[in-house]
C-alpha cells in the first residue's frame, strides 16, 4: 500500500511542476529545461516477475487461478489468467524461471 502511495505522490508532483513550468510559459518567463526537474520513472515490476516472487515464498506449485488472485490481492496487478499462463508456459518451455508440474500449474525452479 505505501508503495501505491509513493507512486500516486511521485506523480503528482511531477504533474504539479509541468504546470508550474506551463504558467511561467504563459506568463513569458523563460522556461528551460533544467527548470523541471526530471524524475527517474519507477520501473514496475513484470508479471512474471511478481509470479516468481509468489511462487519463491510458496512451499510447492500453484495454479494459475490462484497466481492471479494473489497478484490482485498483495500487489494490486489485475490480469487475465490465459496471458498469465501463456506467458509462464514459456519461460517453462525454455527452462527460465519456472516449472510446468501439470496443465496450469507452476512452481519455481530450484
């Protein structure tokens, strides 16, 4: 939640400073760009990325239906379940990251 938060915050200012340098524009102030100040954008993080997150914590496999239940729950990251598996399904084709255990069923590879 305080990482939501942060984001909103972090955008907001942001926001707040390109009106702030659109008033001075209108009001004929010189403008240049070292008068924003440039944030590094927060990189979000993949769903694979949070998937293996989930699934290092777990004691063994889950389901797809449960990966995007705890995705919404803990991280606030809505997806449907049919990309999400698709996309698992390849890194387990390709030996990255997880293990298919059966038809939509996954665990971290150890």
């Amino acid at each position: 939640m305080e990482n939501q938060q942060e984001i909103i915050l972090k955008t907001l200012e942001i926001l707040l400073e390109i009106q702030l340098s659109s008033v001075k524009k209108a009001l004929g102030k010189d403008v240049s760009k070292s008068n924003i100040i440039r944030r590094k954008s927060v990189k979000r993080k993949s769903m694979i990325e949070y998937c293996v997150q989930i699934l290092t914590g777990e004691q063994g496999p889950l389901h797809v239906d449960k990966l995007v239940n705890i995705l919404e729950e803990r991280f606030g990251r809505v997806t449907d379940r049919d990309p999400l598996s698709s996309a698992l399904a390849k890194k387990a084709k390709q030996g990255l990251l997880v293990r298919r255990v059966s038809p939509a069923m996954f665990e971290i590879l150890s």
